[in-house]
C-alpha cells in the first residue's frame, strides 16, 4: 500500500506554479508545441522563471481582498466564445 505524506515543499511548487515552469520548460524543444500551450505566455512575454513571481502576487492580491466580484462576462449571453 502506497503511504502519502505532507511535503511543504511539493505544496509551495504547486501553488506557486512550479509544475507549469517545468512543463513549460520541458516543451522549449518543440516550438510548435510550447506556442500552441503557452502562446498567451509568450504574447505577453511570460517566460516560466517568471510564474512564481507572478503567483506570489496574485496570492498577495487575494490576501488583501479576499471578496469575490462578480465579473461582467466578455461574451454577450448565448453567443460562443472565438
């Protein structure tokens, strides 16, 4: 039977995008690949060394206002999303 223990370092690699980083790494060899996954990314000039940055400050926005707002959707009601 498999025993599964508390890791604080996997929870810290999960919550501050470590696993994304790494895939985004591993698919640097296939340009076709990384731009299908990650083509938002590189439009706005995310490289994966940049993740935990900005998940560090995502987690602090969320610290400071942790309400939820209620956003107006992009799409009008009954149309599809391009």
């Amino acid at each position: 039977a498999e025993t599964k223990t508390f890791s604080p370092e996997v929870l810290r690699k999960y919550l501050f995008a470590g696993n994304i980083a790494e895939y985004m790494e591993s698919l640097q060899d296939d340009p076709e690949k990384y731009k299908s996954q990650f083509g938002a990314y590189q439009k706005n000039g995310v490289n994966p060394g940049d993740l935990e940055k900005i998940y560090e400050g995502v987690h602090a926005k969320i610290r400071a206002d942790p309400t939820y707002t209620k956003k107006t959707p992009s799409v009008p009601a009954g149309e599809k999303p391009k």
